[in-house]
C-alpha cells in the first residue's frame, strides 16, 4: 500500500491560462496529467486515472468582449420520408458556432 501512495503522489496536473472569451460565452484551459520521470527529470503525459481527483476545470463561463461578434450557422438535414396519409414531414436542424 505504501507503494501505490508513492506511485500516485508522483502524478500531478498541469494547470495552463485561461484564453480569452469565446462564443458562446465560455472560455477553456489546458489541464494534462503528468508524471516528472526520477531518472531523466522529463515530464510525461500519463493518463488522467492515475492523478489525484477531483481534476480541474478545463472550462467555466465568461462574459464576451462587446466587440466579439459570435458567427452561428444552421444547418438542415434532410427531409423524412413522407408515410401515407401524412399531414407533415420533419427534419433535423442544428445550430453550430
């Protein structure tokens, strides 16, 4: 058991800077899991189970310049097929940033 203490507190998170605002209101940050190798003093990607919970935060809500315009597309699938003695048809709609 005093192994697997030393092997876990030899993980640790990378915490990078928040970026600027983005649409739609929400900004990001890298957050890695590594490892510092004892024999050549790298550091390593490990995966993120192995470091010590809870993770943090790569994401949290922002508040955009009032000169960040957000450019939003829609884009429409196709149509359904029309069954017999149909009133409607439907189709599939999806707003992307």
């Amino acid at each position: 058991m005093l192994m697997l203490t030393m092997l876990l507190s030899l993980h640790s998170w990378y915490v990078g800077e928040w970026e600027e605002c983005q649409c739609p209101g929400f900004t990001v940050r890298p957050v890695v899991c590594y490892i510092q190798d004892e024999i050549d003093g790298l550091y390593r990607v490990a995966s993120p189970t192995v470091c010590p919970s809870p993770r943090p935060s790569n994401l949290r809500p922002c508040t955009p310049s009032v000169n960040l315009v957000c450019h939003f597309i829609w884009m429409a699938g196709p149509w359904s097929e029309v069954p017999p003695r149909a009133a409607a048809i439907k189709f599939h709609i999806l707003c992307i940033l």
